[in-house]
C-alpha cells in the first residue's frame, strides 16, 4: 500500500469540500446538515498552514484518498500546544485501513509542530472513529451529552485527547 500526505493546495478545495459533503447524510461524521460550499469553507482553508496547522491531502496508490488537518483548538493564543485532527477519507478509500495509517501520521508530526495535546471530536454514536481513536490511545476527556440535534435526534460529542510527550 503507497500513501503519500501532500499539503493542500488552493486547487484542492473543491475536492476536500465534495468529500466533506459526502459525509453530511450519514448524520455520523459531521454537525453540518446540509452541504457547504467552497465559498464557506474558503477562511478555513486559509486558517492552515504548513507550520503547525497542516492540510494534507491524502494519496493511495498515487490517486487521491481525501484528507487530513490540524485545527487550532478555541482559537486563541496559550491554546496553540492543542490541535484538533480531522480525518475525511473518499467513499471509496473508507474501510481499508487508511484511518490507521492517518491517525498514526497525525501523532508523529505532533511533537515536531509543538502540537503537545492531540484532539478528535467524535459524536457518541460514531463507533468506527471511537474504536480507532481508542486503539491509539486516546482517552476520553470530555463528554457533551445530547449537545447536537440532527433531524430530530439528539446526539453526544465526545473529545477523545492524547498527550503527545
């Protein structure tokens, strides 16, 4: 298995934002209810940079996989140690093992970027993401019950946190 992590580039955003949007219907994955736009994404894709809030696109065997970022954790200064990971993997590339391999490069550019805190928000009822993120050792440190409403249903965010030492 070839992956490869390339930082994102403007040209990029239309295909983060399609494979973003792929998620929105499962009511798994993300808050969002219905599909953004690359206009409304545009700041966030801004926000990254190569220093210590990367965007990485994600390439299996040379075609593109979807993505992977850091995000800055309550956007503000003494909080720059924290980060919050994102993985969106392409409908096609879900389930082979990619989340592994992606989690595991997120921890090892941790400590190089100054990242001591490693965060995943994950809603309670998102047990693929739970189970991968328990496997690398995250621990649950925060527990936001019945916090989302998505179509009726009220749903739990849970903040799984690993120190990065």
């Amino acid at each position: 298995m070839a992956i490869e992590f390339v930082y994102a580039e403007a040209n990029d955003l239309k295909k983060i934002v399609e494979t973003y949007n792929s998620t929105v219907s499962s009511r798994l994955v993300t808050a969002d209810l219905e599909p953004v736009t690359i206009e409304s994404k545009q700041h966030w894709f801004n926000s990254h940079n190569k220093t210590n809030r990367p965007l990485w696109i994600i390439k299996y065997d040379g075609k593109y996989a979807g993505w992977m970022s850091f995000n800055s954790f309550y956007g503000r200064p003494a909080y720059d140690i924290t980060a919050e990971v994102s993985i969106y993997l392409d409908e096609s590339e879900r389930g082979k093992g990619l989340g592994n391999i992606c989690l595991q490069k997120a921890i090892d550019e941790s400590k190089p970027r100054g990242i001591k805190n490693l965060l995943g928000f994950i809603f309670g009822h998102n047990e693929p993401s739970l189970k991968l993120f328990y496997k690398f050792k995250f621990e649950k440190w925060a527990h936001f019950p019945k916090v989302a409403n998505m179509d009726g249903v009220e749903r739990d965010l849970i903040i799984l946190g690993l120190r990065i030492e």
